[in-house]
C-alpha cells in the first residue's frame, strides 16, 4: 500500500484544499453520499500524486470530510467493524484516509493504535469475531513491534492487510512478513475485503 510522504509546503496546492484550511464548515451544504465519495477518491488520487498536496491541505481535506460523513447518509454493510491498527499514540493520515475511504464504501472500520510497553506486553485483546486487520507502518522503528505482534496472534485465523511507507520505500521487507497481503494501494484494500468476506460467507454455507 504506497503511502507517499507529504511536503510541509506545496507551490501546486489546489484552491479546493487550501480554501478548506480556515473554513467554518457549518453555513456550507451538506455533501451528499456521491459528493463525499468523489471528493475522497480525488484526494487520494491527489496523495497519491504526491505534488498538489501539503501536510496541511491533507489535514483539511480530512477533517472535512470527517464532518461531513454522518450526514451522508451511508448505508453500512455490517455493523462489524474492521480495526485499523498501528504502533503509536499519533494517529497516522493513512489511518484517517483509509477509514473515511472504507465508510464511503459502507464499511465500519475503527482506529485501534497497539503500543507495547516496556518489558514487551502489549495492552490489547482482539474480539475473536475479527477477521480481518489492517495494518498501516509509516516509520521503520514500527516494524520491530509488528513482528512481536503477529507472533502473539499467529494462532488466530486472521488476514492481515498491511501496507505504508517503509514497505514501499524497501519492497524487500515485505519478505519478512510473507503470511500478510501487501495491497499495492490504499484503493486495492477495498476490493481486498470484499473478496475475504465473500470466501468467508461461501465457507459458512
């Protein structure tokens, strides 16, 4: 999943998301379903460009579309939620963009960040009604603790979608962790879980 690092500044910064920065977001319309769902695919698609983006512009984009999806009027699939997971008390943009995308797609997804303590423990039990997690490692001192990790939960029949920007800075390391799917996007992951639960629903029947 190819999370690209973003410019604190950026000369090519769309109107669309540097007018966002300092807006009062209440006099403004509503967006729709179809609006919010465009406009979050053309700002991963901008992300993932890498050049019409600021940090800031990524964060303005974000909370508004935060703001706007519980009127959108989005039909979940399930009330499961998928946990979207990783090692830091600061939530990742990836971790943001990944579930606005999902719910925009009637997906339930939650953040759940897993931070291992200093003799090794990690503080945090999984529902065994889990599936699927989602892993998203921006920074390679993660990587340590996602081994230990996945040791501690090996045992579980889970799949385990992984991705960021370590993994597309050195494709290599992906050998270390050949039991996990490696979405080549943050936009495959959808298609990634449609298909895991559809396998899952043909093996119940």
């Amino acid at each position: 999943m190819r999370i690209d690092l973003m410019p604190a500044m950026c000369k090519n910064s769309l109107p669309i998301y540097s007018n966002l920065l300092e807006a009062d977001y209440a006099p403004m319309p509503p967006l729709s379903w179809d609006e919010l769902r465009s406009f979050a695919y053309q700002t991963v698609e901008n992300w993932e460009r890498g050049n019409c983006l600021s940090a800031a512009d990524l964060t303005a984009a974000l909370n508004f579309m935060k703001y706007n999806i519980p009127s959108a009027d989005i039909k979940y699939v399930s009330n499961r939620e998928i946990p979207i997971c990783y090692f830091s008390h600061v939530v990742p943009k990836s971790a943001d963009m990944l579930q606005i995308l999902l719910a925009v797609e009637g997906i339930k997804s939650c953040q759940m960040p897993i931070v291992q303590a200093s003799d090794g423990y990690f503080d945090l039990e999984l529902d065994d009604n889990h599936k699927i997690l989602i892993f998203t490692i921006p920074q390679y001192n993660h990587l340590n603790s996602f081994k230990e990790f996945l040791k501690i939960i090996q045992a579980k029949k889970l799949n385990i979608l992984v991705g960021g920007n370590v993994f597309y800075l050195k494709p290599s390391l992906k050998l270390d962790f050949s039991n996990c799917i490696f979405p080549n996007n943050i936009k495959d992951i959808l298609p990634l879980i449609n298909k895991i639960n559809s396998s899952a629903s043909e093996e119940k029947v």
